[in-house]
C-alpha cells in the first residue's frame, strides 16, 4: 500500500508563493505520474500538475506559467511551486500518486488559503 504525505500548505497574501512538497512511501509500484489536484468549497477536486516518469508535464490551464511541478523519482517524491497565487487558487491541494496500471493513491490534503 502506497503512503503519501504532503507538506508545505499554510496562508499567504495574494501575490506571494507557497512550495508544496509530497512523499510517497511503502509498497510503491511502477509508477506513471505524481502530482497535485485541487479542491475549493463546494466544487469539484481539479487537476493542478503532473509530472510522469519520463519527464513530461501536465498543468491545468489556470496555474499554467504560475505553477511549476518537479519530481525526485529516486526519492519517490513531488513538488509544487506555486507563484503569484490568488484568491482563487485557496483550495485543498492533494497529492497523487499513479501508477501504469492506473490505480490512484492519494494524500490526506493540505489546506492553501490565499487571503489579505
């Protein structure tokens, strides 16, 4: 069983920058993609970023050119930078893990709130 453990969530004003980090532990298996989903009060979680094995990114189009994800695949982990945040970026951000048979694992979220 796949554990991930997020870190890095917290408050700050509009404008300003948050890193999130993910680590994933246990029985890993081969894994295609790692990254961050997205859920504000009553809406529907969203994709943020992912990054699979090989290199290649995915971002959802609102955090396109602010957000940057990087991944250690020897460490099994995931990063979220996260540049000139906004209000409409406070939301629970969850780390996924999947894997190339494509079965989800998730965190247990941290809370991003951006506000003044």
């Amino acid at each position: 069983q796949v554990q991930l453990v997020e870190s890095g969530g917290g408050l700050v004003q509009p404008g300003g920058s948050l890193r999130l980090s993910c680590d994933a532990s246990g029985s890993i298996p081969s894994i295609y993609t790692m990254g961050w989903y997205r859920q504000a009060p009553g809406k529907q979680r969203e994709l943020v970023a992912w990054i699979a094995t090989g290199g290649i990114q995915n971002y959802g189009a609102s955090v396109k050119g602010r957000f940057t994800i990087s991944r250690d695949n020897a460490k099994n982990s995931v990063a979220l930078q996260m540049n000139s945040l906004n209000p409409e970026d406070t939301a629970v951000y969850y780390c996924n893990l999947r894997t190339i048979g494509a079965h989800d694992s998730w965190g247990q979220g941290t809370q991003v709130t951006v506000s003044s």
